[in-house]
C-alpha cells in the first residue's frame, strides 16, 4: 500500500480526459512523476465527480501530513543550547540522554506494571527523541528527508541482497 507521503512525493495533478476515439467514454487520471496512470470512468459527469474525490482526498491526506522537513524546520524555532549550528557534540549527547529516558520508562513499565507502557508517556519521550535526531540532522547540514530518504535506499538494497539480516554497516 502506498502512504500518503509517498502519493504527495509522486502524484503532479489529478486530471479528467476524455478518451481517444470515443464521445462518450471518460478517464480519470493521475500524472505523476512516474509517468501517467488512467482508468476508465464511462461519462464526464462521473470522470469529473471522480477526479474532484480524488483530488479532495488527496488534498485530505496531505494536510495531514506533517512533512520531516516541515517538522525539521519547527524543532529548530525550539532550540537552545549553546553555539547552535556548531554544536554536534551537544546534539549527540542530547539524543543519548533521550533514548536512556525511553530506556528508563520501558524499564519500569516491565518492573512495575507487566510490560505494559504508558503510551503517552512514551510518545513524549519518543518525541524527546526525534527532536535530538532532527537537530543532529540540522548540525551535519542535512534535512531529515535526506537522512529517512538514505536509509530507506540502504534498507532497500540490503533486502535486495538478502542481507537485512546479521551485523555490520557495510552488509
């Protein structure tokens, strides 16, 4: 199943065409980056009812979306620590800090209530996390849309050699 991050990466325009040699016949479809994909949808009413619903829902999807840049760009508005923009040493130990404080809460869920975590509190700490990721992310001049986007072609490769399994950076 394609994510709706995925559809706003590819997807240009939702367009409502007539089809070729026919006055009665109507496609609806999606020009992407990938090339152009139609499907038939009989009148222009119902092409033209279909392309608004897709546009709509696809309009819907991506406002919910809160792209890694967008989220990159509001962690920065919150930062302070000293020599920001110079400063990895301080993010690396922050991140550090944040995971231990994860670590720490699934630990006593464990010890205290059978394993079962506080999803709220958890959430917090996870967040806690992120913004120690995307402020790495910022020191070493990258976006985390770069970083994700890295990792998800190293994952990808590595499935592909039937390596995902094992250790070592270099599978």
């Amino acid at each position: 199943m394609t994510s709706g991050q995925e559809l706003s990466n590819k997807i240009i325009e939702v367009v409502c065409v007539p089809a070729e040699n026919s006055g009665t016949e109507w496609w609806i479809g999606l020009n992407t980056h990938n090339g152009f994909w139609d499907t038939s949808c009989g009148s222009q009413k119902i092409a033209e009812t279909c392309a608004n619903r897709a546009r709509d829902e696809l309009a819907t999807i991506i406002d919910k979306l809160l792209p890694m840049n967008t989220y990159q760009d509001l962690a920065k508005q919150t930062a302070v620590y000293p020599d920001i923009g110079r400063n990895l040493i301080y993010t690396i130990l922050g991140l550090v800090g944040e995971s231990g404080e994860l670590a720490e809460k699934m630990k006593k869920a464990i010890r205290d209530n059978g394993g079962n975590v506080d999803t709220e509190t958890m959430v917090k700490e996870l967040g806690d996390v992120l913004w120690y990721v995307a402020m790495i992310a910022s020191e070493l001049g990258l976006t985390l849309q770069e970083v994700a986007q890295k990792n998800v072609d190293k994952l990808r490769d590595r499935r592909k050699r039937n390596v995902l399994h094992g250790s070592g950076d270099n599978r």
